[in-house]
C-alpha cells in the first residue's frame, strides 16, 4: 500500500459513522488487494477523499474506479477529479453528472479520459 509505506499521503474529509470501520484513507489507495471494507465519507456536501502524491508530478490522461462490496448502492455519481501543484488551488480535470458508469454489481470498476491542458 504507497500509503502505508509513505509514498503518497491520503486523506478523507470524514469517515462515515466517525469509524475505522466505514472508512480509512489507506484503503482509497489500496488496488487490487483491497479486502472488500467500507471506505465512505459522511454523506455532506462538499465530501472528497485525496492524494497527496509528494514528490511526484504528473499530467493524467485517464483514471480508473473501482467500488466497494456493495451491490446496488453508495456508488458514486457526482464528483470531480481535481488536481493541485499546491495543495490551495485546485483544478478540475474531470467533472461527473449522473454517471452511472460504476454498476450496480459488487467491486465494478470504470475508467475515464482526462483531457489535461
């Protein structure tokens, strides 16, 4: 897990429940080992979860999902990938509307293009 072994630095603005068990940063980062766990921010408005890749730059040109154990509900729908040279400013690179990419079923995964300037 880059999290774990200090590569990046991930974050969540809440943990649903306030529990380790609805949610920790290490496992937004976890790929594919990822046990199946809850990983949800309280459900307000302006929630996010985060990547602070350190040292590291880059220009993404397409990014991937996948979603948790669930079939059927808390897939995402509406949100932005951001990126940020500063941690301040923040830009957005893609934005969602009533996506329904993430399926219904238990860990189903969607890839998206990122057109960076």
């Amino acid at each position: 897990n880059p999290h774990a072994s200090r590569h990046v630095l991930a974050s969540m603005s809440s943990i649903s429940g306030n529990s380790p068990t609805y949610g920790d940063p290490r496992r937004f980062v976890q790929g594919q080992s990822h046990d199946g766990e809850y990983n949800f921010t309280q459900n307000v408005a302006g929630s996010w979860m985060a990547v602070d890749l350190k040292r590291f730059r880059l220009s993404p040109t397409a990014y991937c999902l996948r979603s948790d154990a669930f079939q059927g509900s808390y897939k995402l729908r509406e949100w932005r990938l951001e990126g940020s040279d500063t941690g301040a400013q923040w830009t957005t690179l893609r934005e969602h509307t009533s996506d329904a990419s993430l399926g219904d079923d238990a860990f189903s995964t969607a890839a998206w293009e990122v057109a960076c300037a």
